[in-house]
C-alpha cells in the first residue's frame, strides 16, 4: 500500500516542480508559485516518509533525499511487492 501512494507523490512532486520552473520561466505569477510551492515541499516530505517505510535497502531509500526526481528513483528501484 505505502508503494501506491508513494507513485501518487513522486507524480505529483515531480508534475508540481515542473510546473513552478515553467511558471518561472514564462509569465512568473507570484500567486501560482505560492499555491504550488507548499504543494511541491509537502510531496517531498512525504515521499520520504513513504519511501523510508518500504521494505528496501537503504541505498534505495536513500534515494528518496534526491529533490525532483527521488521517488520516482525509488519507485523504479524498490522491488515490486
């Protein structure tokens, strides 16, 4: 179960810092950065609290510490359950 939602995070961490890069990059509305920014650093935490419960080496738990991209790192290396 913590797998699924672990799925669900890393999307959502990932799609959130794409979308504030892009914002960033083109139009910069400060509203936008503040709505996804909470978003982004709270799928963070949680990806890490979700990857370090998994039953996986550490090494692959420790990839969840990866900003952007780390749970979808651990996703693909964590074993299929």
């Amino acid at each position: 179960m913590p797998q699924r939602w672990l799925v669900v995070a890393a999307t959502v961490e990932t799609a959130t810092l794409v979308l504030l890069l892009a914002n960033l990059a083109t139009v910069h509305v400060p509203s936008v950065a503040s709505a996804l920014g909470p978003v982004h650093g709270f799928c963070y935490l949680v990806v890490i609290a979700l990857a370090w419960q998994l039953p996986a080496p550490t090494r692959v738990r420790a990839l969840s510490l990866v900003p952007a991209v780390g749970g979808l790192l651990v996703v693909r290396a964590a074993p299929a359950r």
